[in-house]
C-alpha cells in the first residue's frame, strides 16, 4: 500500500473508535443513572449487566485505536520509500546502481505491508500464535521481500553477518538459528543445502559457514547455482551432546519440511542435501521421514539413525545417497558396520550408499579447506 492509503485506513479507524468510546460513554452514564434511581435485586442485575457490556466495548476501542497507529507508523515509513524511489527512478535507465536500489526498495516495501498485516493480527488475537517468519510461512513472498521482511526483526548478529555477505538472503531466523542462502535460489537450476553439526549454533562461526555453502554451490553446480546454509536447530554444542540422538530427530522433521517447501517452489530445480558430521544425523532423520532430495551426502558421519539407504524415503528422479569420510578422521571411531552411538557406519557395504575418496587423508576438520574434497563432492552430484 502507498502512504495515502495507510493515512486514511487508520483516520477511518480512528473515527470508529470514537464511535465506540462514545458508545461507551453513554453505558456508563446509564449505569450511573441506574444507581440513582434506588436499589433493588432487579436493579442491581441490570446495571451488572450494562457494566459488562463495556468489557467487550473497551476491548474493540482499544483494537481500532491500536490498528490505527499501526496503519499511520506504517504510513510513515511508506512516505520515506516513495521519496526515496522518486529520488532514484530518473537514474534507473542510466545507473546500475540504481536500479539495484529501486529493486531493494521495492523489496522493502513489500516487507513493510506484510509486517504492518502482521502486527495487525497480533492485535485483533492477541492469545493466537502469529507464527516465525519463515520459509513455508510465506508461500507467495520472493527471496528477496523474505530477506527485508527478516531484518526487521532479525537479530544484530544476523544484520552483520547480512551486512558482511551482500549475496546472503535471509530466509528464517528460527529460535536463534539461521537458514540462508547464497546466489539466486529462485532461478538456478541446481542448489545444494548444507547442514552443519556441532557448535554450529555458535553466530560467530556463521561467517566461515557461509562461505562453505557458496563453495559447496560453486563445486556441485558452478557459479549460478545456489547454495542453502541450513542452521534451523539447536546443535550440540559439544561432542558429548552430540552423542544425544534428539536434536537431531526434532530438526530432521524441520529440514524435511523446508526441503518440501523449496520443491514446492522449483519442482524442476536439482536439489542436494549435504550433512556434515552430527548434521549427517540430521540429514538421516529427515530422509527417514521423506526428504526432497536428488543427491544425500553424507559428509564425517557417525550414523544417520537408519540401518540402510533403503529405510530412507527420498523424493528426486534417481536420488542417491553418497559417503565422504576420510581415513585420518576420528569419526570412524563412533561407528561401524555393526552400529554406533548412532547406528551403523553408512560408509560400510551393506548401508547401500556409495563411498567416494574425499581427496584429503586429514582430521574431523581437514575437509572444506581442501579444493580436491570440494571437486570431489561436484563429481558425486553430476556422476551419472
């Protein structure tokens, strides 16, 4: 909406509320002309009950009047959009830059009229629940508009990292998580989604992670392909929390349905899922319940919660499953052909999945710093 419409919804609004506060007005007088008149059980009943009508009455005045300051902040914000638009639409034939501003702008205010709906609904139910920001919670809404709407609300760490990553794109902010993308996720033909494990939680390390999506993008689908950093749960902050099986139960039921969302949007996309370490186990349970993947791979795994591929339920044309692990990689301690702290290894033979050398012979750590590990991932994506 334009400012004049949101100006003169809320004085509309106002004006009702006045209504009502007259209303309530003349209720009161009524009861206090009741009380004049003498007692009585009779009496006393019906002035109850005309107290009792301005319950309802004081909650729609307040409703309106709130509404209505939602209606003219908003109004105001839409006034410092149009001026800056009316600002930069003469240059946007001849500047780049300008029209990549227009474009931002635009964005923003398609996130300012879902924001002001929003705030809105929290009023008119305040006990309802209006829901997070995310991915399948606006079906209709861009990437980009997604992205201002979450930085509205998102939190300083969030902004910065935004800030330091201009290809980033927000898309949900789950109970201090983040999901995010890199490069254009609406128009490349093949994305990877990239789950990390322990201590991913950690914001300060959410700069390093997005920059192994982008590589991971890059090595499995070249440069216009896109890249989903998927940090939706609370990870183990320790080994010793990572041997506890249910965060990762409870963020596989979440990353399945992202996965369906983004299906739902580009059903002809390619679509990969890489679980590095505990986000392997993640991986696991949300295959275990249907994953909207082409390509799984399985990257420093402890075990995926299933006994065999054939216990998953993947939804691509042809999906695989693949195993990276490196033979200097303590991981393998933590399982085996015969199970582990969270089932068996999926490297071994009878799991059904198909290992490939990483190109490194290093540590838990040694992989993304390795451009033959990264080839080696693009390789398993396009191997026939």
């Amino acid at each position: 909406m334009n400012a004049t419409t949101f100006f003169t919804a809320a004085a509309s609004l106002r004006s009702a509320a006045a209504v009502v506060s007259d209303e309530r007005g003349r209720v009161a007088a009524e009861t206090r002309a009741l009380a004049a008149v003498g007692t009585g059980e009779a009496l006393r009943v019906l002035q109850e009950r005309l107290r009792r009508l301005d319950s309802p009455l004081e909650q729609r005045e307040t409703q309106l009047r709130g509404v209505a300051e939602v209606l003219e902040q908003s109004g105001i914000l839409a006034r410092v959009l149009e001026k800056a638009v009316a600002v930069l639409e003469p240059a946007v034939d001849s500047s780049p830059t300008a029209a990549a501003l227009l474009r931002q702008l635009d964005s923003m205010g398609t996130a300012l009229d879902v924001m002001c709906a929003q705030q809105i609904s929290r009023l008119c139910a305040p006990t309802a629940d209006p829901g997070g920001l995310g991915w399948a919670d606006y079906p209709d809404l861009g990437v980009d508009d997604l992205h201002e709407l979450n930085l509205l609300t998102a939190p300083d760490t969030v902004r910065v990292l935004a800030a330091a990553h201009p290809d980033l794109r927000i898309l949900e902010t789950p109970d201090g998580g983040l999901v995010a993308a890199v490069g254009d996720l609406e128009t490349a033909d093949s994305v990877i989604t990239y789950v990390a494990g322990v201590g991913s939680s950690d914001p300060t390390g959410w700069s390093v992670q997005v920059d192994r999506t982008r590589d991971l993008a890059r090595a499995t689908g070249g440069p216009t392909a896109a890249g989903v950093l998927w940090l939706g749960y609370p990870a183990p902050e320790s080994l010793g929390q990572a041997l506890q099986h249910s965060p990762a139960r409870a963020a596989g039921q979440e990353l399945a349905e992202f996965q369906a969302e983004l299906a739902r949007r580009r059903p002809d996309q390619q679509r990969s899922v890489l679980g590095y370490s505990y986000g392997s186990v993640v991986v696991g349970e949300a295959a275990r319940r249907g994953l909207d993947a082409d390509d799984v791979i399985l990257l420093a795994s402890p075990g995926v919660g299933v006994g065999s591929v054939a216990e998953m339920e993947l939804h691509g044309e042809n999906p695989r499953v693949h195993v990276f692990t490196s033979p200097g990689d303590p991981i393998s301690l933590l399982t085996g052909p015969r199970g582990g702290v969270h089932g068996v290894d999926p490297g071994s033979p009878g799991f059904g999945a198909r290992p490939w050398d990483p190109g490194v012979t290093g540590d838990h750590n040694s992989y993304f710093d390795s451009p033959d590990f990264l080839a080696a991932v693009g390789e398993a994506v396009r191997a026939p």
